[in-house]
C-alpha cells in the first residue's frame, strides 16, 4: 500500500489591499444631472417633431454637449491610495505616485505640484472662496464663545476659591476642539497628511503617468463637426 501523499497547505488569504479614497464634487455631479436631463428633453423633443435637418442637427448637438457636460461634471475625481495619487479631470487622467508630489497648494484652485515642477489642477475638488469665509466666521463665533466660557468659568470659580496647579491658576476646559476649516481645505489637509505619512515608502515612488481621455475628446469632436457642417449646408 502506498501511503497517502502529504497535502499541501492551503493558501492563505492576502491582507485586502486597502481601497482609495475618492473625493468627488456633490454640487458639480447635481449640476450635470440637471444639464444632462434638460439637453435630453429638448434634444429628444426636437428629434421627434422637428422638420427637415433640425432632427439631424439635434443629434450632432447632443453628441457635441453631452461629451463636454459629462467631461466638467461628472467625470473629475480624486483617487488617494496608499502608494499614489489620480487625477481624473475633464481631459486627461493623472496618476502621480507619492514620491513624486511636490506640495498640494490650495490658493484660488487646488493642485498638486510633482518633483518636475508640474501642476495639475484637482478639478474634483473646487476652492470655494464663500465656503472659506462661513468657515472664518464660524471659527470667529467658536472662539468668541469660547472665552466667554472660560471668564464665567473664571468667575465661578473665583466665588467659589477652587484653584489649580502650583501657580494658582484656574482650571479651564479645551477651548476649541480645532480649527474651523471649510470642507475642500479639509481634504486637501487629508492628502497633505497622507502625503507626509507615504511619500517615503518603497511602493509609493515612480514616474508620473498623463493619459488623455480620447473617450471624451473623440466625440465632442465628431459633435463639432457635424454640426459645423450641417450649418454650412443648411
């Protein structure tokens, strides 16, 4: 009798990699739905009780404006990994390993500037100027109350003569939890963090990748065209 031979040992499952976080415009995807269902209406209204050219004129514009509405709206979006940064913007799609980012600079637009010197704009995640100043005003409110909190506190305790510490002072909550910050300079501290913590790392070094997105291009392109020639036959 032979004996049974020895059975390999099941392979181990590998740890989940760990998913990108994606950061994407609400108001920008809200806007596009809105323009995507107007130019269907009328686009679809024209086609079907138009005369003459206007059905074929429809046609080749809606092939020229949905392209450039989803491009704008839809379509940008921020991917941060462990090991990289993509960008995907109206045009092209960048992908920029953590070795190679340079700063993450917020100004009048957000963008991510690589070892080379270039810059790539993050289309997905728009500074808004009207933002940043609620977010100053609600820090300016915050600390406001804050001191307030701690003068009565101060007083209370006063009356009542409990003190603290060696040098006699009173005792006094944390006065703010942080800076009051507005949500698009909140995710680029994020990237700024994720920055700092992988930008080091073995897997998070190699070159910057662009990719133009033909699929948008091509048929806006075929759109323009088409309607540029039904124009000049009609």
């Amino acid at each position: 009798m032979t004996s049974p031979e020895p059975q390999s040992p099941a392979p181990q499952p590998s740890e989940p990699e760990s998913r990108d976080r994606v950061f994407r415009s609400v108001p920008a995807i809200a806007g596009g739905v809105m323009l995507l269902g107007i130019a269907a209406w009328i686009g679809i209204d024209a086609v079907i009780n138009g005369e003459g050219r206007t059905p074929w004129l429809a046609l080749a514009v809606l092939l020229l404006v949905v392209p450039l509405v989803v491009a704008f709206t839809l379509r940008p979006a921020v991917y941060a990994g462990n090991d990289r940064l993509r960008i995907r913007n109206p045009w092209r799609v960048i992908v920029v390993p953590w070795g190679q980012v340079a700063s993450l600079r917020s100004a009048y637009s957000n963008e991510v500037l690589t070892a080379s010197g270039a810059k790539y704009q993050l289309w997905a995640v728009p500074v808004s100027l009207r933002a940043r100043k609620r977010a100053a005003r609600r820090e300016m409110r915050a600390t406001a109350q804050a001191r307030r909190q701690m003068g009565q506190d101060g007083r209370r305790g006063g009356a009542s003569g409990t003190r603290s510490g060696l040098g006699g002072g009173f005792e006094a909550g944390p006065v703010s939890d942080g800076p009051v910050r507005a949500e698009t300079d909140r995710i680029m501290d994020d990237l700024r963090a994720l920055h700092e913590d992988r930008r080091e790392a073995a897997s998070a070094q190699g070159e910057v990748t662009v990719r133009w997105a033909y699929e948008v291009m091509g048929p806006a392109l075929a759109g323009a065209v088409l309607v540029l020639i039904l124009v000049a036959v009609g």
